[in-house]
C-alpha cells in the first residue's frame, strides 16, 4: 500500500540561529573562548525528540534548550523559544513534549521533573511572503503551500513541578494525563492554567490493573481518542490495556456479573476517573520451551501504536518482533492476530545482543493501512496492515556498515529514535538515533489509491498518488507494442503531474477515482475536485473558485461513462447531496447534470454496472437507478435534464454493522454479472458485500415475510427490508476486487488480498445449471472488448499466427473424441460438459478449501485477469558512497496466476473445466511459461512421495496433451530439474526416445534436440549418437543449417576422437552424391557404420 520513492530529505535548525553566532562558530579555532561557545552552541541544535500534533500539520522539536515549532506546508520553523542557561539549570533540559489535543498548547517535560507549559497563539495573518524585486515575477508554490504559513508564537504560561518524577504522559481533550515513578501513579492535570490545582491521583497499587503492583511502574502512556483507550507499557515489558470505565470496573469488582457494561469515557479532570485495565501482552506466556525469565528480557514491550481504524495495537518489543493485537470489544482481553519479524533476523540467534534489534518507535498511517516501524541499529520499515512487507533498509545493513560508511548522509538507514506520519502520509518524518548528532529527514512515500478510496477501478488499475502527481501503471496501454504480452522494459509509469492552482491550495489529496477504461481520472483535496482526460493530457478544474470553495467531496466519487458522479457536502450550510457532471462540459454549478439531495451524511459512494450505491451514517444502503440521456420530461433548455437518479432500494445495515465508519467498501455480488449489474431483478436477487475493518462478510438475502409492512422509505417506491444470512469470507482483507469480465468458464471471480498474497474465489454462489456458451456471447458493456473477451477470440488455429506443434500428442484427449481439432472446439467441449456447471462454489461450507489461494513475495497493485497476470511492486534500495544518499525505487513485479488456477481445478478432478479455461489464454506467448510452472511446481512436490490416487501429475500430464505445447513444456521442465525427478516425471510421461521420436515425426526439430540431450545423459552413447544422426539428416531436409551447427557441435562434445563426427559428415555427404538404397554408401548402412564405430568407441 505505501513504498518509498525517492530521496530523502534532511532538515536543519540552523535557520534560527543569528548571522553573528554562525560567524562565531565559523572562528571557533581562533580562542578557547570561542570554542567553549561553539561547544554550547552546536549541544543547543541537538534535536532530543520530535512529536506531531493531532493532525500532525505541526510538529514540535525540542533540543537541550530549545522548543521549535515547526509547520509541515511549508516545510519551515513557525516559531521558537530558547531557554537561558539559568532557565535550564533551574528546571532541567528539555526531555519532550506532549501536544494539546487541538494544537493551542504544549507541555515540555524537563529533567528536574518540571512541566513547563507554554502556549501556541495562532494569528490570520502570514509569517512571510514572496518578495520580488520585479512585481511581475510569477512564481508556483508547492503542495499545500498556496497560502503560506499562518503566524504562530510560543508563549511560557507556568511550571509544573511534580515530586514524584515524570516517566512519561499523554494527553485527553481537556486533560494532562501522566506517569509518575515514586510513587507509581496516573495523575490527570487541567490544561487551564487558572484550574492546574484541580489534579487526581491514581496509585498504580491500588488500581488492580499490574500484574507486580509491588515494583511495576508505567514508562509508556498512549492515549486513542477515537476509541477511547489507553495502552500502558510498563518497566518489566508487559502491555495493559486500559479504559476509563464506571461500569466495567464495578463489573470486575463485583462477582455476580450482572452489571451492564458501557463504553468507555473520554478521562477528564472534572469527573472521576475509574482506571480499568487487563495485561494482553505478556512475554511470559509466548512460548513454552524456553525459559520464562530469559524470554521475558527478550520480549520486554518498548513501543506501542494504536490503531482506530482497523481495532488494532501494534506493540514493539526489545527484540525487534513487533506483536499486532486485535481489540475488537472493550470488555475482552486484545488476542494476537499476527507479528510483524524481518526474515534475515528470524534466522539469527536471537540471544545475540538481542537489543541491537529493539524497536523505538512505532506509528500507524492515519488511514490505517501500514505501519512503519524504527529500530535502534536497524533503520526502517514499513508493513501493510496485517503484515505483508513492503520495504525495509535492512537489507542494505551490510553495504552501510562498510569501510565507507562514514560518507552515509542519511544516518536514519543505521537507526531511528521517533518518527511519525505527515498529513495525507505522504511524509514519514524520522529522527535518527546518531551517538554524535541526531538529524531530521522527511521520506517520500507513494501510496496506493485504495487506501483512501476502496473502488473497484482503483484496485483493477493500479492507481498510485504521490504528493505531487500521479502514478497510473501502463497496463497494457500506449506503451505495449504487442497485445498477447507484457514487456517488462516498457515505461511502466505514467507520471500525471497535479494541477499547480489546485495543489497549492487543497493539499492533500482525499480521493482520487479511475474510470473502468482507464482514460478519465478525478482527484479531491480540502475543497471541490478536479479531474484529468489521459487522452487529452489535460486537467479540468473549476473557473469559479467560490464554488470551488463552497463544497468538499464526502464519500467518494466515480466515473459513469462520461459523467462523474460525486458525492458532496455543501461548506456553508451543511447540507449533502450527489452531483452529476459531465466530462465534456466545463466545471461550473450551471453545467450539473442532477443533484440529488441527501438527508445524512454520505459516509461511502460507489459504483455497481447502473446502479449507484451511497451508503449514509443513518446505517442505510440507498441503492440508485443511473439514468443517462434527455427526458421526456427534462429541462431542455438547460444541462440538467440529461441523466437523473432513481431510488430504487434502501436497505437498512442496522444490527450487522455497528459504526458506520468502520465500513470501508460495499458492493453487490451477483454470481453471474458479478458487480456489473443492469437490471432491477439483478439488484434484488445480489448479494451484499461488505468490507468492515479487515473483515470481509457477505449477505446473501433471505425470502421476506409477508407479515413485515414496514417500510424504511417512507412512502418512497422501495420494497420492504429483506432479512439476510451473514457469512464471513475472509476476516484479514486489506482489500478486494471483483472480476469484471467472464473467461469463458471463469464467470465471476473474488480477490482478496490479505498482505501475504491473494485468495480467489472462483464462480461463488454459481447455479449448477448455469449455461456457459449463452452466457458467453454477451460481452460485457462494462469495459472495452479485448481479444480476450468471450465472444470475440476463436479457438481456431487462425487466431495464432504460429502453430508450434499438435495437440493430443501422447494420445490423452478430454472431452469429444473427435480426431480434427475445429475451430469450436472450446464450444464443443462447453457442451460436452452435460449442461452441469461443477466449477463453483455452492455454499460457505469449508469455505476456506475452496478457495485459491496464490503466495506472493511482494504487495499485489493490480490483477490483470484477461491477461494472467498479477501486478505488484516491489521496492528497491540503491546505494552510491560518491553521493552518500540513498535512492528508493519502485519496480513494477508480475506473478502468472493461471497454475494455480488449473492445479486447483485438476485437484478437484474438473479436467474438462481446466481445458475450457486454458483455452482463452493460449494465445498469449508465455502460457507455454504458464504450463511448464504447473508441471515443475507438481513434480517437485510429488517426486519421492507414494501419494497413490491423490497424486495429479497423471492428470497434469493428460491436460498439457490437449495443447501443442506438451512436448515442449514437459522437456523444457525436464532440463530446469534435477536428473533425480527425471525418472518420476518419465514413468509417468512415457519413455524419452517415445518423446523423441513423436517430436522427429512430427518435423519437430528444435524440441526433439532438446530430447537429445536428455537421451544422451540416460541412454548409452551409441543409441544418442545414432540418433544425433538421423535428427542431422532431417535437419539438411529442412535445410535448417542453424540447426545443423548446433548438432555438429554436439556430436564433436560426446566423441572426443572425431571419428564419429567425420563418419557422420562423410555419411551425409554420400547421401547427398547417391539416392541408391542399395549401395554401400546408402542411409541405413551409413547409420549402421556409424554406430558400430561408437560401440567400438564405448568399449574402449
């Protein structure tokens, strides 16, 4: 979802000092004076932490002596405070700081155990701006940077001495929340300078939360405000889980369980606070063959990072394992869902210096979708949400800890003290943990579309957003010079810069949405939208800015055709409503198509075939009619009358989800259209998907009662709620895609990906009836026809251009026995199949060995399922000592999904169905690829194993004789594996020298070469060389001198003397001179002389 792209940026704080103390620094070698100056001088820029706002547009530095305001649009210090050397030896040096919830005020928490409290004072007015000396210089400002930083000054309030010692702290709306060591305690402190007396104590012994309440304290205090939580991490290593929680502490002090438990409240200092807490993370309890105190030094937590979105806490712990907890109910302990570990490391012995490996820091993306994680010697990395890899440094450990590390500028690759997310993570912040001098960087990241507008364009087009333009993968466009592959040196990207006039302004983007056919993309900032023509290569945005200003897009907005549909909230009077504009007009509020007025929140919007589907936070499905074309009783004077929508369906999701935010994709699920949907009864009869969190369910409608009159429209013409059967498909999906088109007996497919690969679910809910030849010849309408679309590819050997061999060469047919393969074949075999479709999945029963699941060792971008193929990226490292930076690379990797596909329809015995499908991709040049993988991937695993009837290399061997590739795949196979398969894969083939002399009578040349060289490593010598013989002669017929060169060379390799080779060339030169079978000099006395001289040969 997120990789690194780029260079990394460092920032410096040498803009704050004066012109006359850099000067002076400058002559440190001139006097002791001076250089005890410049010492102080050169401690006070020391950065010792770094910690974000809320919404993380400002960031705070502090040094020894120094407090920094920073903004991250621009990049700049807004406004900085610098201690007296007094001031710091009377309260401490600064440790860190802890924000304000919104960002009006500041605590710094010194060494002396003071809280010095400072406020942030926000004016209108600008703290600077561009002055040319010629007024008309013009001049384009970056992303987000249109208006310039807002003036901003630190201003001290009071000091906060607390006796007891800090440890560490956090903060509530309207509460300072802290940890103090002796005792050890949570103490809550007003914000309000005027009410700081107003303080509550909790003793950490008295609270029954710790596991030690003798000798634990509390060094890490995280608060969540969207969930309502806290995160404790304590001195021994453990991780409590903690709430402010009346009814749940009384529940817990009570044995008769009868207290009804609430949620939890936000701690604050006018009300009581109940801490309730129970330890989820326990290094005691994590294995069982090790001894518990050696593992617990090991395990001990030392970072935590919630995240709201997805209910999870991400704990990082002393020896780099990072443990990802789910917390799905507030009365239930968080269990494990899964660790985050390097590969490179879980081999290692851990016990070695296991705290080189510790993580410092952890922080979620605001979206949800990764984490990123900064270790102490070990630099960065970041992982998908439930734990797929998507880059790491530490592959590079080797090469930075050379002889010439001492030139790396970017130290933050050696180790990371904090870090954190910028608005629209775009930016990942980090400050390094260097023994001399720890520095600031930004990192560039690009993101995936999805992460913040789950669509089924976005997944199926592989759109990325950096924070300056646009990354649309090539797939299979403009670049690609032949339709039946994928060249890999093609450009891979299409960079699409943002418009600069609406960049500057509304950074950062929120949504951005393709259209299905590529050609159309649309973007969303702070304000309005904009969107961009691929053909054209052109932006179109507002004329108007009022109204540009006057909107922002909530929910999302897609491509219908030609008209992009949006879904907006109205700045001034909060209102929402869904507009529809055309491609073709220009943007402005007079060139709407319709509007259709919205009386909640639209919380999700997307697209189903015609159908618009707006889910709203009442809990409601509103399902609509896409109506496109003038009206008979439209306005026909004015845009408006030519499309409209109709309410067709509300369906209320109430009692299945629970928040309404939690919901991050819905689609309707037909199990013949799919999502494509056109008609009325296909909405009615679909399924429900819905991605909530990372759990994927599906509501399949149940038969309405007709006792049931309630309505939820109101009066609107909508048919009453249908009740529905709840299964759930996957419980870790990131994300998923529904496959638009039909491959011949594929008619819907489900992806799923769940950062370690992708799960497939292939013509789920499928009637066993369904006829697959009707269905096939309607192509969708949906997307632009390929050669690949059913319907519109022939089977027949016409649709190739080079026909490499016959089918049915090993004498295996599936299917019709007829001898001549037709051009319908495909057809034949479809009907064949005694109208049963028997590739489906029929129920949710075991649903999980139904499925195909495909491993993938990078993060997949796009599925390219007319082609086969699998999109991802994967992230490189580069590395230069003459430059001392290090450039990140995005690489576009593809993965061939067809052996899957047919090994698990082989597995289940569908031969037939395999062949159907095959067929509609063997037009593309690397199937034969795709068929010897299967072969390969089979014979590795069943070789050596007596797997008796379960064993499917008969079967895979049977399904490659229906195509001309066979004999190709199986010797290409052959020679890719040890000599050890050989005999497994031949007892099952058939004899080599069968093989050998099917490819000879078959005019086969090149792959009965290659049968050559796997006869000679079996077979005596006499037999290989006699056959080299006749291949040479077939050769000269087919005037393939190429060839001929080839084998010469061979026969000069297996016979040292040349006896052999010159008998041979003496033999065809004689065969050339006479045609006399009775002579002599004739063919078979020639092959005969020769072998008897390699049987001499041999026996010496």
């Amino acid at each position: 979802m997120y990789w690194l792209n780029g260079i990394a940026s460092e920032l410096s704080l040498d803009c704050t000092v004066p012109k006359e103390q850099q000067e002076q620094q400058q002559l440190s070698s001139k006097g002791p004076e001076q250089t005890v100056h410049t010492t102080t001088y050169s401690k006070s820029l020391d950065v010792v932490s770094i910690q974000p706002s809320s919404h993380a547009s400002l960031y705070i530095t502090c040094t020894r002596n120094g407090i920094y305001l920073w903004s991250v649009k621009p990049t700049t210090v807004l406004a900085f405070v610098e201690r007296s050397d007094n001031h710091v030896e009377e309260f401490g040096e600064n440790i860190e700081a802890i924000w304000k919830p919104d960002a009006t005020a500041i605590v710094v928490h010194t060494k002396n155990n003071y809280m010095l409290l400072y406020a942030i004072i926000s004016y209108d007015q600008r703290s600077f701006e561009f002055n040319f000396p010629n007024s008309t210089h013009a001049y384009v400002t970056g992303p987000g940077e249109g208006k310039g930083p807002k003036t901003m000054l630190i201003k001290f309030k009071l000091a906060i001495r607390v006796d007891a010692g800090i440890a560490c702290g956090t903060s509530s709306d309207d509460t300072l929340i802290i940890a103090t060591k002796l005792p050890a305690a949570i103490q809550s402190i007003s914000w309000n300078p005027q009410q700081v007396k107003s303080t509550q104590t909790s003793v950490l012994d008295r609270l029954g939360i710790m596991e030690n309440e003798k000798s634990e304290q509390v060094v890490g205090l995280v608060y969540d405000k969207t969930m309502n939580i806290s995160v404790w991490l304590s001195n021994e290593g453990r991780a409590y889980f903690v709430q402010n929680n009346d009814t749940l502490s009384q529940e817990r002090r009570s044995s008769n369980g009868s207290t009804t438990i609430t949620a939890p409240s936000a701690p604050s200092f006018e009300k009581k606070i109940y801490w309730t807490g129970i330890c989820f993370h326990n290094s005691e309890h994590s294995t069982e063959t090790k001894g518990k105190q050696k593992l617990h030094d090991l395990d001990k937590a030392t970072s935590v990072s919630i995240n709201a979105k997805f209910s999870l806490i991400a704990i990082g712990t002393n020896r780099g394992v990072v443990y990802v907890y789910s917390a799905n109910s507030y009365t239930a302990t968080p269990v494990l869902s899964h660790k985050l570990e390097l590969s490179s490391w879980a081999s290692q012995n851990s016990s070695v210096h296991p705290e080189e490996n510790a993580v410092e820091s952890l922080a979620w993306t605001s979206d949800g979708y990764a984490i990123s994680v900064g270790y102490k010697t070990h630099g960065l990395a970041v992982w998908s949400v439930y734990g797929g890899l998507l880059c790491a440094s530490s592959e590079m450990d080797d090469v930075f800890s050379g002889d010439n590390a001492f030139r790396l500028k970017d130290t933050y690759v050696k180790g990371i003290q904090s870090l954190f997310w910028g608005p629209g993570n775009h930016q990942l912040y980090v400050l390094s943990k260097d023994k001399d001098t720890p520095k600031m960087f930004t990192i560039p990241f690009a993101k995936s579309a999805l992460t913040s507008y789950l669509h089924s364009d976005n997944a199926k087009r592989g759109l990325l957003l950096a924070d300056d333009r646009i990354l649309l993968y090539n797939n299979g466009g403009d670049y690609q010079e032949n339709n039946t592959t994928i060249d890999p040196a093609a450009v891979a990207w299409t960079h699409i810069q943002y418009p600069a006039l609406y960049i500057t302004d509304h950074w950062p983007i929120r949504y951005a949405s393709i259209s299905s056919d590529g050609k159309y993309i649309a973007i969303a900032g702070k304000r309005g939208f904009a969107h961009y023509n691929a053909i054209s290569n052109r932006w179109k945005l507002f004329g108007n800015q009022h109204q540009e200003q006057s909107f922002l897009v909530r929910g999302g907005m897609v491509w219908h055709k030609n008209i992009i549909i949006v879904a907006c909230e109205s700045v001034q009077y909060k209102t929402y409503e869904i507009r529809m504009y055309s491609r073709d007009s220009n943007l402005d509020n007079t060139y709407i198509l319709h509007t259709e007025a919205l009386s909640n929140i639209p919380a999700y919007m997307t697209l189903c075939g015609n159908f618009l589907l707006v889910y709203t936070s009442e809990n409601v499905l509103n399902i609509y009619n896409i109506s496109v074309g003038a009206l008979a009783n439209g306005n026909t004077g004015k845009q408006g009358g030519l499309a409209r929508l109709e309410l067709v369906r509300r369906v209320s999701l109430k009692g299945i989800v629970a928040r309404v935010v939690r919901v991050r994709s819905i689609s309707l699920f037909h199990p013949i259209c799919g999502d494509q949907l056109d008609s009325l009864e296909s909405v009615i009869s679909s399924n429900i998907l819905l991605l909530v969190d990372g759990k994927l369910i599906i509501l399949c409608p149940k038969t309405a009662d007709d006792n049931d009159n309630s309505d939820l429209t109101d009066g609107s013409p909508t048919s009453p709620p249908l009740a529905f059967d709840i299964h759930t498909i996957h419980h870790k999906a990131e994300y998923y895609w529904i496959g638009k088109k039909s491959i011949d007996n594929l008619i819907t497919s489900l992806w799923i990906a769940d950062g370690k690969g992708l799960k497939t679910f292939s013509n789920l809910l499928l009637e066993p009836d369904f006829d697959f030849s009707t269905y096939n010849t309607n192509v969708s309408e949906s997307e632009p026809s390929t050669p690949t679309t059913p319907g519109l590819l022939s089977s027949s050997s016409s649709a190739r251009n080079v026909d490499i061999g016959r089918p049915f060469s090993l004498g295996y047919r599936i299917g019709p026995e007829d001898h001549s393969r037709s051009p319908s074949a495909e057809e034949s075999l479809s009907d064949d199949m005694e109208n049963q479709c028997e590739w489906r999945i029929a129920s949710f029963e075991k649903l999980n060995d139904q499925a195909i699941y495909i491993p993938l060792d990078f993060y997949p971008l796009s599925i390219l399922l007319d082609k086969g193929i699998i999109v991802g990226i994967e992230q490189n490292i580069s590395y230069r000592d003459s430059l001392g930076f290090v450039l990140f690379k995005m690489s576009p990797k593809m993965h061939l999904f067809l052996h899957h596909v047919l090994r698990y329809l082989l597995q289940r015995d569908l031969e037939q169905e395999a062949v159907v499908f095959a067929r509609a991709y063997e037009k593309f040049v690397y199937f034969g690829h795709a068929l010897e993988i299967l072969l390969h991937t089979v014979l590795e695993e069943e070789a050596g194993h007596d797997l008796g009837d379960d064993a499917i290399l008969p079967l895979v061997i049977k399904f490659l004789d229906q195509f001309p590739h066979a004999l190709d795949v199986i010797v290409s196979c052959a020679r890719k594996t040890e000599v050890a398969l050989w005999d497994h894969l031949f007892s099952v083939v058939g004899k080599p020298k069968d093989l050998f002399e099917i490819c000879l009578a078959d005019g086969r040349l090149r792959t009965a070469t290659s049968y050559l060289i796997i006869l000679q490593t079996m077979q005596p010598l006499v037999v290989g060389g006699k056959d080299t013989i006749r291949l040479l002669q077939k050769a000269m017929d087919e005037n393939d001198y190429e060839l001929c060169k080839e084998l010469v060379r061979f026969l000069s390799s297996i016979d040292s003397t040349g006896r052999t080779l010159q008998e041979a060339l003496s033999m065809i030169k004689s065969r050339m001179e006479s045609e006399d079978p009775l002579s002599p000099n004739s063919n078979d006395a020639q092959i005969d002389k020769v072998a008897q001289s390699m049987r001499n040969l041999s026996s010496a």
